[in-house]
C-alpha cells in the first residue's frame, strides 16, 4: 500500500511539473500582431518597434499583419475573434472607443483583455505647402467662404480624425459638412493624396505628417492641443490661432482577445512595460515625434473605458451617433 501511495504520489508530482513547465514555456511559437490601419502610418510604425522590442522580450518573433477596411473595425474584429492563447495580439487605437456609438460594430473595450497603453498624441491641421493659407484663421476664412469645397482626410468615415474636423468645425460654430470628409485607409495615403492636390486638409497628427512636412509638402497650421508639441514649438494651439477650446487626440495599445489566460497576461504585461521603458522604444518614438503614454494592464482598462465615455459624448455632440446593427 505504501509503495503504490508512493507510485501515486510521485506520478502526480511529475503531472503538475509537466503542466508547469508547459505553461512557463509561452511563447513556444512566433507571435502575430494584428494592425487595424494601413502599412506606413503612425499605427503601424508604433506596432512595428514594439513588435521587434517585445521580441527581444519575449524571445519569439512577433510578425506584424496589416488587416484594414470598415474604418478599423475588420482589425478591430479580427483581434476579438482570435484563439485567445496569446499567439494573437493586436494594436487597439481610438476607434475602438468610438465604433459602437457610430453603429458601426458592437465591439467596445470590454471586448478585450487590456495589456498596455503606449502612444498618446493630439490632432493637428495639416495643408499642403502650397496652399495660399498660411494660418489656421486663414484656412477658417477660406472655409466660410467656401463651404462644401476644401476636402479633408486621414482616417474611415468616422474614424478619430474625422470626429476631430467635425468636432472643431462645431466649436467654431460651422457646420461639419462645409468640409467633406473622404475616407481613407489612413494617415499615410491621406497625406500623398494632399500632396497630390486631390484633398486640402489633413486633420491627423504631426508625427504622422511629418514626412511629408518635412519633404517639404506639407504645413501645419495648428495642433489641437493645450500645449504646442515640443517637436514643433512653431506650430500654435486652437487656442492660440482661432481662440477654439477644442482638444482631441489619438492613442494606442497593445490588446489580447478577451480571456487571455492570467499567466500569459502577466508575462505580456510585464514584457510591454519593460518595452515601453526602454531606450530603443522611447529614442524611436522621440525621433517620430510620437508621445510615449503608459497604462498596464486593468489601468489601461480603465483608461479605455474613461475614453468611451469621453468620446461617446463628443460624437452625440456632433450627431454622429447610432445605434449598431443587429
């Protein structure tokens, strides 16, 4: 009896060290991440270096995969239907706080498991150099002398760029539509389009314009912001040019489909905190102009859902809300 309690015993000490060892092995794989926007945009460059540093991390590679269309919501999707075992990732951006009040997919935060927040960076007014507008007044004038004819881009239909033209053009009291909005797969084709002539205004970031403004394409006329952005003292805020209050930016982070399993969350929680401290990431970021946020885990849970509600409020300001399909 005591030799089979032995037996027993020893049998069942090796099972559980067998199933530690399984669960301490993640990753054993390469890992994907999903990208909801177009290749060469802010978006994929900022999935891109944390992609390659949490590599280093994790000692798996960590492909990036561009999946767009349905302003964000295919990528958005395609990351909340995944297997959740952690061998599928994704970068949520701020069109995962604004799709469900859009009627556009009843995906919402809750969707997901929160792994990081790592880029936060304010909406700005872009034109082509050459414009004959050189102020964010004069651009204004232009518009209300001309409603329905200058043409904006950077984002879907309803995407954060967007909300942002549409939500200024209302602070300043003008009607939305006096500038149409074109959709498009991001901000990287919406700034060749500028420069193309086939558009006017590019309401998206500066680190996303900043190719373009700094082939010598592109001017910024203001940053919607409180601050001017360190990397481009010259540009003025709403404030400053217009007198407008109006802020709104975009952010981005790293999520699982929801139901990751704890010790997997922990380790990539863990792994995206050690990335975005790193100096590699922050010296990218720095050089793009990007600004580096951070939120773990059940903060950056929070952190969306604070963001739901914010936005949820501008877009039924704007009416752009409706309720999503069945």
């Amino acid at each position: 009896m005591t030799n089979r309690f032995l037996l027993k015993s020893a049998l069942a000490l090796a099972a559980g060290l067998i199933v530690g060892t399984a669960q301490a092995a993640w990753p054993e794989r390469p890992i994907t991440m999903i990208v909801p926007w177009g290749a060469g945009g802010g978006t994929d460059a900022t999935a891109r270096i944390i992609a390659a540093e949490l590599e280093k991390q994790l000692g798996q590679p960590v492909n990036v995969v561009n999946r767009t269309g349905g302003n964000g919501v295919v990528g958005h999707s395609a990351i909340a239907k995944a297997k959740p075992d952690g061998y599928t990732l994704g970068m949520l951006t701020v069109e995962i706080a604004m799709m469900k009040r859009q009627g556009l997919t009843k995906l919402a935060p809750a969707d997901y498991t929160p792994l990081a927040l790592m880029n936060v960076d304010p909406a700005a007014v872009s034109v082509s150099s050459t414009a004959p507008y050189k102020t964010m007044a004069e651009l204004v004038e232009a518009i209300k002398a001309n409603p329905g004819k200058l043409k904006a881009s950077g984002t879907g239909q309803g995407g954060i760029w967007h909300i942002a033209m549409a939500g200024l053009l209302k602070n300043i009291k003008l009607d939305p539509k006096d500038v149409p909005f074109i959709p498009s797969n991001g901000a990287a084709p919406a700034m060749l389009e500028l420069a193309a002539g086939g558009i006017e205004i590019v309401p998206t970031s500066l680190p996303e314009a900043r190719s373009m403004i700094e082939a010598g394409k592109a001017k910024p006329l203001a940053v919607m912001s409180a601050q001017r952005e360190p990397m481009y003292p010259d540009v003025p805020t709403l404030q400053e040019s217009i007198g407008s209050d109006w802020t709104i930016g975009v952010w981005r982070g790293i999520a699982g489909p929801k139901n990751l399993p704890a010790d997997v969350t922990q380790k990539l929680v863990a792994a995206l905190k050690n990335v975005n401290e790193s100096k590699e990431f922050k010296d990218f970021m720095k050089s793009r102009g990007f600004g580096v946020g951070y939120a773990g885990g059940a903060d950056y849970g929070a952190f969306m859902q604070k963001s739901e509600h914010d936005l949820g409020e501008v877009i039924a300001a704007i009416g752009m809300a409706r309720e999503p399909a069945q």
